[in-house]
C-alpha cells in the first residue's frame, strides 16, 4: 500500500504533487496477518484481541487494557465505569476533536469548556480549571494536543487536591511517557489518522482493576461470557450484569493492531525526526510563523501545527497550500463554536483557544514523508504568506 506510495512531488502538468496530511503506514504484514485471520475463521473478539490488550498493556506500563472498536467508545466506557453520569460536570479543553465532549454527554454530566494557557502551550489550563470547578464538578478530562503530553502529575495533584477523577483523551499519544499511568483511566484512538492504526479502533486502560473490568463487561452487553467462551465449551449461558453497549473489537482489527504496535516506537521516532527537521527549516526559513511547544517536550509528534502570523489569510494560504498539492487542515475548530454546543453551552468565552483556533494550520506529518518533503512544504507556505 503506501510503502511503494510514497509522496510525490514533481512539477509536471500531468503528475501533481501530493503530500497528504498523515497517512497510514501499511503493507505487506498487515496484509499478511488479516488473510491469517480470515483463514483462520474466527473473526469476532477473540485471542488475537486478548494478546493485542496484554502486548499494549505492556508497551505503556500498565497492567491490562480493554480494546474497544473506538477512541470515543473507550471515553465513554471510561466515565460510565468511574461512576460519571446525571448532574456531574466535567472539565475539558474546546481545543479537542468532538467525541471528548461528546462522550462526556452520552455519559449524562456535562462538559464544561476550560481554556488553554496560551497559544505557544495549548493545553487544557490547570489555573482556568481551578476557575471552573464547582460543587457538580467530578472530573477532568485532558488532551495530549498533537502528541505533547500535558503535565501529567501536576494534573495528578490538581485532581487529588480537588477530588476528582482524572481522565486522559490520549488519541494522540500512544506510547509517550507516563501516558495511560497516572491518570484514573486513559482512552486511546486507532483510526486511520493516528500514529497507529487498525482503520477503526480504540483502548481503554484504568489503574484500578474493578474499573477496567466494568469498561470490559459494558464493551460487550454487560454479558457474562462472551461467544468464543460459549464456542469452546467454557460456558453455556450468560446473565447481563450491568447496562452494556456493541463496543467490541475484531479479531481483523486486533491483528492488524499487533502489526501497527510492534512499529509504534519506530513512527513515533521517525515523526520526531521529521517534526524537528520543520522546525530547525522554519527557523531558518520563515520565523514569522511559531511551532508550538518545544524541542524536548515528551511527544508522540501526531501533528505538526503552525501559528500563523495575526496578519494572514488562513483559508487563502490553505487554497495555495492545496494547489501545489500540499495537504493542510485545522486542529481544531474550537467546539463551544460548534452551533450544537453553543446551544447547548451559550456564553462561553475562551480567549486563548479562540486566537490559537483562529491562526492554527496543521501540515503533513507522517512517517513515510521525506525531508525534501518538509522542506517543499515550508518553501510552499513561505510563498503562501
Ligand atoms: C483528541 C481526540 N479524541 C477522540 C477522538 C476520537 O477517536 P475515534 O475516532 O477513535 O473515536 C479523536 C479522533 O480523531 C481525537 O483526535
């Protein structure tokens, strides 16, 4: 697949350059390992769903995992199993994808929208969220933006001395330090875009066992025991013990998963490569616009975000950008602008997350880009500006 697909770039009128904005790294085990699972005949949670847990438990530290066919599903399995629900509040940043606060309301609390420190460090503010906290307030959910993780302990402590429960939206962040550890449960993504994939995927992990083991009973139906158990003889029946959702995983995807894990570490220091090679070519190139965060920050590098210049037309660039086949989006539109949200949630003001949302782009950044690629890139957006 895109290992012989690599990023084109040539100025010919037939051939078009394209530099996609992250794609995914596959081919030839993952396709080995699903016509394995195909021949094999069992294609619903199975072994290879169990080994996929137990091989990404291990890769983050912890003790177990529940995989689960979505970040979101994982989100929401983690605060229904920690108790969130009817007339909580929860904390989150707006500078998210959707699902965070999505998942917040399915559970039954509410998001309250929390601003980030400031456009150079666009995390989820710990002095803002002392602000918002009120006699409803339960929990916290912060965002590892683009791979940099928050500061972990320092959320550790803020939630102990307020005492709530702390949740990690760690989509962006497999395998970085601490990530998954300090937190009360932490959800993952695959999807396609993310720095791993099984094209749709999640996980969930949590410190305390008795919750990760309701986040594995409500995946599958509250039921007792699950088809392959009743398969291989080691049940008859099952009670429903709890309310449960179809959050399973498959065995196709769980396979595809192994694969994709065993290279995490590889993208994830190949993004780094690649993240710090923009960086030093802006610095030289274009130090109008600014990288957020810096050099040494903890970080799975999923995205590459830039700072525009106040000055600048960010739909226009973004025009240019596309037509010399350079790919480019907005992480995020902020979600109290959301015409949902706004109802929902009206007079909300975030100051911060509003400038940052406003004058962020995000460029290619994927394992399989080359250096000339960044550099193409920043010579694009330089004649852009
Ligand atoms: C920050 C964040 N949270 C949650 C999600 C939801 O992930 P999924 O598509 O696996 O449900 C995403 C996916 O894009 C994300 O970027």
């Amino acid at each position: 697949m895109n290992n012989d697909k690599k990023s084109q770039k040539n100025n010919t009128q037939d051939f078009s350059p394209f530099i996609a904005l992250g794609d995914p790294v596959l081919g030839d085990p993952e396709k080995k390992t699903l016509c394995d699972v195909i021949d094999s005949g069992w294609l619903t949670m199975g072994d290879r769903v169990a080994t996929f847990e137990k091989d990404f438990a291990t890769l983050h530290g912890v003790s177990d995992a529940v995989a689960v066919n979505s970040c979101t599903a994982a989100l929401h399995l983690c605060l229904e199993a920690l108790g969130v629900g009817d007339g909580d509040e929860v904390l989150i940043p707006s500078l998210t994808f959707v699902a965070t606060a999505n998942a917040v309301l399915y559970s039954g609390a509410k998001p309250v929208f929390v601003d980030i420190n400031n456009i150079s460090s666009p995390h989820i503010s710990l002095d803002d969220a002392a602000t918002k906290i009120t006699s409803a307030t339960k929990a916290v959910i912060v965002m590892h933006y683009g791979g940099y993780t928050v500061d972990l302990p320092a959320w550790r402590k803020f939630a102990d001395d307020h005492n709530l429960l702390l949740i990690e939206d760690a989509a962006h962040a497999p395998a970085v330090r601490l990530v998954g550890q300090l937190s009360d449960a932490a959800a993952f993504s695959f999807f396609t875009n993310k720095n791993m994939t099984t094209s749709e995927g999640g996980m969930a992990v949590a410190r305390n066992a008795e919750v990760l083991n309701k986040i594995r009973q409500k995946r599958s139906h509250g039921m007792t025991s699950s088809t392959l158990d009743r398969q291989r003889g080691h049940a008859f029946s099952y009670d429903v013990i709890t309310l449960g959702y179809n959050y399973r995983m498959d065995e196709l995807r769980a396979a595809m998963g192994l694969v994709q894990l065993a290279r995490l570490p590889s993208f994830n220091r190949q993004r780094k490569v690649l993240t710090n090679h923009y960086r030093q070519v802006f610095q030289i190139n274009l130090s109008e616009v600014s990288l957020p965060f810096t050099t040494n920050h903890e970080t799975s590098a999923h995205l590459l975000p830039v700072i525009l210049p106040e000055y600048s037309n960010r739909q226009d660039i973004m025009s240019q950008l596309r037509r010399a086949g350079v790919q480019s989006s907005i992480h995020y539109p902020p979600i109290h602008h959301f015409s949902f949200y706004k109802k929902l949630t009206p007079d909300v003001t975030l100051p911060h997350t509003e400038e940052f949302c406003s004058r962020v782009i995000t460029l290619p950044l994927h394992p399989a880009l080359s250096k000339s690629d960044v550099e193409y890139v920043v010579d694009t957006l330089t004649q852009a500006l």
